[in-house]
C-alpha cells in the first residue's frame, strides 16, 4: 500500500492566521475650504472654554470657594456660577446626562455626526495634534516618506520634537482637567512649587498619558473600535439627515481624463481620491455612508478644489439628504426638513427635561433634611415603662447664614424629645446648623406605651426655620413592643 503525501499549500495551512488585520496608518492631506475653516474655528472655541473656564472667579461669599466651576470632592459640592448642586442632588447631574443624549440624538437626526466630526473632544485634541504634526513633519506625502525612509539625524529630531510637543499638549490638557476639581491658581502655584500632592499627580499623569495616547497614536480607532456612537447613528438618522453624501449619479462612471477628452459618457469624478487623501479616518465616502465617516466634511472641501480646478460643477461630494439626492438625480426640486416625526419628538423631550431641571432648581428648598431610625436595639423600655426610639438627624442647611430650627414630631400622642446630651424633654425642640454645612444630631423620642396602637406606628418630623418659616418635612415609623 502507498501512501501519498500531499504538500501543496502545506505552508499556508500551517502559517499562523492572525484574527485581527493590521491597521493601516491613516497619513490625512492638509486642506483649506469652508468646513476646515469651522472646523478651526470650533478647535479654538471649544479648547479656549476648556482651558479658561477654571479661571472665571465667581463670588459665592466668604466661606465659599470663588470658582466659577468647581468640582469640590473634600465639600463635597459641584458649583457652577450661581447653582450649587450638594450630593443628595445628584439626580440633577443624571439628568443633565439624559439632556445631553437626547441633544446628541436630536443632532444626529438633524445632520449625522456633526458632533463626532466637530465637537468631540476626541476629534479637537486629534484636530490639535495632527497639526502640530504637519507642521514638524509636513504634509501627507512628506510624512509617508519619512516614516519609509532610514532613521537619520533629521527624521529623529523631528520625531522628538513631535512626540515633545504632543506631550506638552496632553501635559496642558491634563492640568486643566485637574483645574475643575480643585482652585485653579492653587494648583498651578502648586506645581511651579513642586508642592503638588500625590492624588494631584497621579490624576494629571494619568490624563496626560490617555490623551497622548488617544489624540497621538490611536486618532481613528478611537472612532472605529472603541466609540459605540458610530453603532447607533443609524438609528437616529433618516432619508431626511444631512449627511456627507457623494453624488453618484452625477460622479459615475469615474476615471482619469485627460484635458483634451470629452465629458461625453462619463461623470465628474476624475478618481484622484483627493476625498480620500484628507479623511482623517481614512474611508472612501464614494462607497456610501460608512460607520468610520465622522461627518466632518473635509471631503467636500476637498472635492470642491478639484472641481474648481477642472471648470466642473461643485459639490459633487456635499452635505445633503437621501430623498434630496433622489430628487436631485431626477431632476427635481429639493428641501430640507428639519421638522420631522423623529425631530420634533426628541426637541419636545428636550424642552421638558430642561422645564423640569430648570424648575427643579428655581424652586428647591434652601432646607433639606434626613432621619434615619436606630436599627439595634429597634426600641428601649425605659425604667418607668415609656418607649424609647432612637434617631440619626441630619440637617443640610444650603445658605451662607448661620440657621436656628425648631423641631417637633407629629403621629404619637405625649411624645417627647430630646437631644443626646441634654436632659430636657420637649415637644418642641431647638436645633441651629451653621452654614453651608450639614448638621448631625442624635435624637431621642419616648411615649407611655398607652399611646401606641401598634407595633409600628408612622411618625413625622417638621423641621421649621424659625427665621424665614420655611419648613421641611420628613416620614418615618416609631417602633414599640408587639400589641
């Protein structure tokens, strides 16, 4: 018997098969036209908020901090000029968070990702850093060139002085982020002093090494892989969004051509892939709308120099619609319309999300109070036969104004109170909280056992501001022996 031994294609059976494709450095083209224009000028809109907002003074009073915006972990508080948000506030924080997601969708509905191709600080620092690179390294094909080409003195002074640069930005911009959690001149005076404490330095650290990493050597896979925005876009966009399209049925048949051919049988795309050459992500928009596409409109500004260029009409690769492109290719009129189904549902959302924050704001109390009930033992006999409960009270007083209370209980008939640490019983009793603080105390009621009709029996707390006559309310239960 023969055995036969078949060795073609043994070396690819046997090669290691990677799961994952490696990626392809993306080298974007500089380019100059409308939407670069906004582009920059939302960079230096956007970054000069980041940077000077830890600055802006506000006067909250003597015992406050003068911030503007501030994130206090030690108070703890979060201000923001005039609003001052205390942790048991918190859902104001959860609903401005919902706020900005139905905005983010309202905006995708409106034009696709305006926000990821503008406003998202992943796409600003990108922005920042890829022009720091030009101008160190230069323009597309002078860095396709430099990377090919041997390590010599020159190309490794301009690595240096790239990666220098892009750590001074990443150092720059952590520093600010650190600003809005602690006083701004403070920390600065803190680190030309080399007095920076270590939770200081390790958050700068920390976020100088994420943003040199993402703005520096991730760029577009931060949009590709690790955003999931680009996986829910298409369900907030319509026929009707504006989006970066490219006109096919007036751009094809593409192909080179030459100066002396003719128009005839052929469309305006003259394939120099200049749309391609300036995409940061590095997509080609002429295959149709693409999860990688940023909607930054840098295409378009492309195209339009080349259409200029070759005496063709513009806007060959534009912002426009779906059913607009339809009509277009037949000839017919177009819209756009902003006031859809979809559109007016998510800005009637937003509307009452901001009302109801708003309100929720204008109208809380300056006065907020907490009980929590003594859980072991659940109640005390006393010696001569009354019923003691135990009590945790804790009053936020939310003025700059030293605050006196009076405190009485309602539910259990003859019930007295008192204060740890002092021996008077009173139906009324006096409590003080200074301010902008929480005061704590811990409050006994006792009752006959006779004015107790079960086993557990609800009780309320009125707290009122003996100044103002504001009141503030709290439920709870007072336990005594089974009946």
């Amino acid at each position: 018997m023969t055995t036969t031994t078949q060795t073609h294609g043994a070396a690819e059976d046997h090669a290691p098969k990677s799961l994952f494709k490696n990626r392809e450095k993306v080298y974007p083209r500089s380019v100059a036209g409308k939407f670069r224009k906004l582009k920059w000028a939302a960079v230096v809109v956007l970054l000069g908020i980041y940077y000077l907002v830890p600055w802006i003074r506000w006067d909250r009073g003597p015992t406050a901090p003068d911030q503007a915006v501030l994130v206090d972990m030690t108070g703890p508080r979060l201000y923001f000029f005039f609003i001052e948000i205390w942790p048991q506030e918190i859902y104001y924080l959860t609903g401005l968070l919902i706020m900005a997601a139905v905005g983010l969708f309202l905006a995708t509905s409106l034009a696709g990702r305006i926000w990821c191709g503008y406003a998202c600080p992943q796409t600003v620092w990108t922005d920042l850093y890829m022009w720091v690179e030009r101008k160190i390294e230069g323009d597309r094909s002078e860095r396709i060139r430099l990377d090919k080409g041997p390590w010599t003195g020159s190309k490794a002074m301009k690595k240096i002085a790239k990666h220098s640069s892009w750590l001074v930005i990443a150092f720059l911009t952590g520093g600010a982020w650190a600003m809005y959690f602690t006083d701004a001149p403070t920390l600065v005076y803190n680190l030309f002093h080399f007095q920076l404490d270590s939770q200081s330095i390790f958050f700068i650290s920390l976020l100088t090494f994420t943003t040199y990493l993402l703005g520096g050597w991730a760029r577009e896979q931060v949009c590709t892989y690790m955003c999931p925005w680009p996986r829910f876009q298409s369900a907030m966009i319509d026929e009707d969004s504006l989006i970066v399209t490219y006109e096919g049925w007036r751009g094809e048949p593409r192909g080179a051509k030459r100066k002396d051919q003719s128009w005839e049988g052929r469309g305006d795309c003259i394939d120099c892939k200049a749309c391609v050459h300036v995409c940061p992500t590095g997509i080609d928009i002429r295959d149709g709308l693409q999860m990688e596409c940023i909607g930054c409109g840098l295409c378009v500004d492309a195209c339009n120099d080349i259409m200029t260029k070759i005496g063709r009409p513009l806007n060959l690769v534009t912002f426009d619609t779906h059913n607009n492109q339809v009509a277009r290719s037949c000839g017919e009129k177009t819209s756009v319309k902003l006031l859809r189904p979809r559109t007016v549902i998510y800005g009637l959302i937003l509307v009452v999300l901001l009302g109801l924050m708003a309100a929720g704001l204008i109208f809380r109390p300056q006065l907020d109070i907490s009980v929590l009930r003594d859980r072991a033992p659940l109640f005390v006999t006393l010696s001569d036969g009354d019923i003691r409960n135990g009590y945790t009270f804790k009053i936020s007083n939310m003025t700059r104004y030293q605050k006196e209370y009076s405190l009485q209980l309602a539910g259990v008939p003859g019930a007295t109170l008192s204060v740890i640490g002092q021996d008077e019983r009173l139906d009324r009793i006096e409590l003080s909280a200074k301010p902008d603080t929480v005061a704590t105390y811990r409050i006994y009621v006792r009752t006959p056992p006779a004015a107790l009709k079960a086993t557990s029996t609800p009780v309320t707390f009125t707290l009122t501001d003996k100044q103002t006559s504001e009141t503030a309310g709290y439920d709870s239960v007072f336990i005594g022996p089974d009946k």
